[in-house]
C-alpha cells in the first residue's frame, strides 16, 4: 500500500514510519512548517517539549534518508496563523480560552494531509497519533483497521468509521480528534493506538530512531510560542487588551488586581498575586464590562449544566431535542464523568449527573461512549 506518513521527527511518528516501512508499504513522508512567533525575543529557548525544534526537524529528514523514502516539507505557516493563531487571540481577546488543537488537527493537519495523499497517489495517511479507528458494518460488526481484532459495539445498517480511545489511556489523543470527518477518518491510520508507550520506546530503540534518554521530552506545549505558557506570547500580542482590573469576591470584597483578563483563564489558583489570605482561591469567572476577575473559595462553585456550541458528530448523532445520555471530558486525559445533553442545530444545553467545578469556556466538552469518541463541541 501506498501510505502518506506525517513526519513530526518525534519518535512516536519515527516509529511509525519505520514500522510502516519493515511491513513493506511504499511510503512518502512529510513534514509541515507551521507559523511561530516572530516577536519571541531572540534568545528565548524553545523546550524540549516543542515539536519544532531544530532536533525534530533534522531526525524526520534522517528518518526519511534511512528508510529511502521521498521526503516534503511543506510550509503552511500562512495557513496556521489564519486559522489556528488568529483565532485563538481572538478568542482570549474576547474571554474565552480556546483549545487551538482541536481546530488544527481538523483543518490544517489531517485537512492537509489529505490533499497531499490524493497528490501523490496514496491510498492512506499515518500519523503517530494515540487514538484508533475502526469500521462499522451490518454485516461484519466492527473491525479495527490497524489489527483486525474485532469489537462489539452496537452497528448500523451502513459502514461507518468509529474514533476509538487508545490502548494507552495515559497516551491518549482521541479527545483532540473528535472534529475529524468521516472522510478524514477513512483515511487515517493510527499504528500507535493499540500499543503502550514503552513498546514504542523499544521500537525506536530497535530501529536506530536516535533519541537521548535523558533529554528527549514528548511534545505536549502549544507549538506556536516558545515558552511553556501563554502568557508572554498574549502579552506580546494583546497589549491592547490588557487592562489591570480588580480581583474580587463574589461578595463584592476585593483581594487583588489583574494585569489583564486575557492572562487568566477560568479555574486558574496559580499566579494570581493574591497573598496574606489562609484560604485558597480559584478563577471562576470574568466580568468583560467592569474588567473584573471574579475568584471564590476552591471548590465552592459548583455547576449544573453548561452551554455547548458548534458541536460535531464523528460517525453518528443522536435524536435532537431528546436528552441522550453520555460520559464526558472538558480536559484531555481528565476522569470520565456522566451527565445528560440535549441539543438542536449544533448547539445544546449538558446537564452534569453530579455538580462540577466551573468549566472554561472555550474550551471542548467531548462525549463518549465507552471505548468510541462520538462527538464534541465548544463550551460557551
């Protein structure tokens, strides 16, 4: 088979590309140039954690020489801050907090790479993602695409293609895939979703994948600024929306001042400048009109439903206006827990089983049931 590998040159997409490659597929590798920050002052350091760096980019060109593969890099760095960065400013400018993966996986990554398969005449794409894809059929039941091994879970009359967690619960990236269509979804493998990571470790290992144990960190930072936070990165391009502000109670009693609401984000305790107080304090809201950061007692807020926009079915949708039951995340590898949505056109209104901690908005609230990731949204 003809296969388009994402070359990243972190060892997770090395591993498949060698993987690939020992299993006799012909492969072309890829390698995309992505917007990052201009204004970053020179000598700021790039982590480790980073799929940018310098190293990433010279161990996906060598992995590509030693397998013998066509190697492209592609620059879509004009596409990613349209469509990923501006928005996500936008966002923080306007309240919210967004979760920028989410978009990119769906129109940059996986949008792109579809384009560039169809080009150059593959019949798939691999990337080293942590997440599984299975194919639903009345007659055959449900079938993973990478090992064949079969699982039950309730069919319907046409074929479809279910997004399903990773063996590795603590690798697992399918939270941020839920955006993926069907056809996105039929032409994706994921070989790293049935394994452990230390099964990958031992393969890099096996294949010659160069990595220093004592260095290599997993990329797991926002890939367009070089700090490991936001905050230097919405400071240099918010100046104008930064307006200092108070931090008050709900009461009306004011502990503090902010630098700016965009540099803080709901359920934040950390950094907030508030001392010679014996209880501890969380985000858990923002006044946009009196630029007012809202903090109470740990814990002490509790909601009982949200607002869910622009929501996104992977292989089916439920009834609208009927109250369908699901399990759920608002953070990647956060517990599962159980509430209930309603929705229409898009958009609905989830009801938590159990009282929770405020959620951030902009942010994803994804759905589940069991192993299959059937959608997600935005919350509002």
């Amino acid at each position: 088979m003809k296969i388009l590998v994402a070359l990243s040159g972190g060892i997770d997409s090395s591993v498949v590309a060698h993987m690939l490659h020992a299993a006799g597929h012909e492969l072309i590798g890829v390698r995309f140039l992505l917007w990052t920050d201009p204004l970053a002052p020179a000598i700021a350091e790039i982590l480790p954690s980073k799929c940018c760096t310098a190293q990433n980019a010279a161990r996906a060109g060598r992995i590509a020489k030693d397998l013998g593969i066509p190697y492209h890099v592609v620059d879509l760095s004009e596409e990613f801050k349209r469509m990923v960065v501006d928005p996500y400013l936008q966002g923080h400018r306007k309240g919210v907090t967004p979760n920028p993966c989410i978009g990119c996986n769906r129109t940059i990554k996986f949008g792109k790479l579809i384009e560039l398969m169809e080009e150059y005449g593959c019949e798939k794409m691999a990337t080293g993602h942590y997440a599984r894809v299975a194919i639903e059929n009345s007659e055959f039941g449900i079938r993973n695409a990478e090992l064949n091994s079969e699982f039950r879970i309730p069919h319907s009359a046409l074929p479809r293609h279910l997004l399903l967690e990773a063996i590795d619960k603590s690798k697992d990236q399918s939270y941020y895939l839920y955006g993926l269509s069907q056809e996105q979804l039929s032409k994706c493998l994921f070989p790293l979703g049935t394994m452990r990571k230390a099964e990958v470790y031992a393969l890099a290992k096996k294949f010659g994948v160069p990595f220093d144990d004592d260095t290599y960190r997993e990329s797991q930072d926002l890939c367009f600024f070089p700090e490991k936070s936001p905050e230097e990165f919405l400071k240099r391009h918010l100046q104008d929306a930064l307006q200092p502000g108070p931090i008050v109670r709900r009461d009306g009693m004011v502990v503090g001042s902010h630098e700016g609401l965009p540099l803080y984000t709901i359920g934040q305790r950390r950094g907030l400048g508030i001392g010679g107080l014996k209880i501890p304090l969380e985000v858990v809201s923002k006044d946009i009109r009196s630029n007012a950061l809202i903090v109470e007692e740990q814990g002490k807020e509790q909601s009982q439903e949200i607002r869910v926009t622009d929501l996104a079915w992977v292989s089916w949708n439920p009834e609208e206006n009927v109250p369908t039951p699901f399990e759920y995340r608002s953070r990647s590898l956060s517990p599962r827990k159980r509430g209930t949505l309603t929705f229409s056109q898009g958009q609905g209104l989830f009801r938590f089983q159990d009282p929770s901690a405020p959620a951030t908005p902009g942010q994803s609230l994804v759905l589940y049931r069991g192993e299959e990731i059937v959608g997600g949204g935005t919350i509002a």
